[in-house]
C-alpha cells in the first residue's frame, strides 16, 4: 500500500511518512523484480487470489491518485513490466488532497482525468475510493452506496472499460459496507488493514503491506516476504 511517491514534505508536516521516496520506490520494486517476483495490479491479481493460478506475484496499490505516482512510479513499473491499482477519488481529478487540509497536510495535486485514462493506457488499473474520500462507516447508507456505486459508474464511463478495485477511505468499512460494495458490482477491495492476504481472506477485505517514507528495504522485504505483521489498522 503506497500513497504518494516523491519528496517528502519538511519534518514535523503531518503524514509526512505517507510519501516514498522516488529512488527508495524504485530500489524496493527492483530487488523484487530481482528475486522473481511480477508486481500485480488488483486485476491481475485475482486469479491468485482466488486460488486459480500459482506464482511469485504481489500486489501494487496506490491510494488517491497522486500526480507524483504518475510522474514517478509509472516510468519504474513500466521498464519492470508490473502493473499496479491506483484508487482514484472521482470529484477530485485534477484537484488535490482537500480531506487532509484541517490536518495541516500540505496540498499534493492529483491526476487529472488525462492522466488517470495514460496510466490506464499503459495497462496500470484504475479503482474506485469513492466520490469524495468519506469515512464510509460513519455516514448514511444513503450517502455511502451512493458514493461506492457511482464512482464506479463514473470512472467506468471515463474509460469505457468496468471496474472492479474498491478502496475504503481510511479503512473505514463495516460488514454491511463490503456488501454495498459487492451488491455495486465490484469484484474486490481493500483495507488499511496490514498484513499479508491469506487463502481464506474475504475478497472485500483484503489486507495490504503498509509502505512509508521510514521503510528501508531490508524491512520492505521482510514487510513483503515473511508473515510477521501483526493484523491491524493502519493511520
């Protein structure tokens, strides 16, 4: 699970370990590429996940669709043939990362619809983190299905393709929501649960690998490679 990738803001900014480094993004993907194993977008991913095929693969996601992961993780996914999900946040293309700004996060502009359909032209996915990046858990259901479903139905109109990759903003989701997002059409999604996917984990409640600024690569593959992470909730 990444979020932006580019240079970190100045110590002390809030969040700040939610931006990998471009040249510590690249070294982390290449020493996988290194030990054998393909980088997958959720997509790509599922028929491991659901037992069909067998492999050494992984999982890539990007929360929010940063500008600064189209600039510098695509060039580095591109030239080792993975593909990766971005979860994009539909009412803010070409916009920034307004939920962060009572927090004292910086603005960090996101793709724009331009960009968002080139990445999906270079075969990355595009998925849905709702229309406009609510804690799902804690609004009407009105509001939430509202926002699972048409942000689906937007994007997919976007790209004239389906869409299958769901993110819940801030981890926030209840059993009720994962049948919301089932019942929308989507065929997984993902938590800020951390840890590694086991074979009977519920495909809308998969877990991801938490990398931050912080992760040298000697953890990022332990991160990856071993099954020490404890499950829990991530910030």
């Amino acid at each position: 699970m990444y979020h932006q990738v580019g240079v970190p803001s100045p110590r002390g900014t809030p969040y700040r370990g939610l931006t990998v480094h471009p040249r510590d993004f690249a070294r982390q993907m290449t020493w996988m590429s290194r030990l054998g194993y393909r980088g997958l977008s959720m997509r790509d991913l599922m028929p491991y996940l659901r037992g069909d095929a067998s492999g050494k693969v992984f999982g890539i996601t990007f929360d929010d669709g940063y500008r600064n992961v189209f600039e510098n993780a695509l060039p580095v996914l591109n030239r080792l043939g993975f593909t990766s999900t971005n979860y994009f946040v539909v009412h803010q293309f070409d916009g920034g990362n307004v939920w962060d700004a009572k927090k004292g996060v910086p603005h960090s502009p996101l793709m724009s619809v331009d960009e968002m359909r080139k990445w999906a032209a270079a075969g990355q996915e595009v998925g849905s983190h709702t229309l406009d990046h609510v804690h799902l858990s804690e609004v009407s259901p009105e509001i939430a299905y509202q926002q699972i479903a048409q942000s689906r139905m937007e994007l997919g109109a976007l790209l004239d393709t389906e869409i299958g990759a769901f993110c819940y903003p801030y981890g926030s989701e209840t059993p009720g929501v994962r049948e919301w997002v089932r019942k929308a059409g989507y065929s997984n999604a993902t938590t800020t649960v951390r840890g590694l996917v086991r074979p009977d984990d519920d495909l809308f409640g998969l877990p991801r690998v938490t990398v931050a600024r912080s992760t040298n690569i000697f953890r990022f593959l332990q991160k990856c490679l071993t099954r020490l992470e404890d499950r829990r909730r991530s910030g």
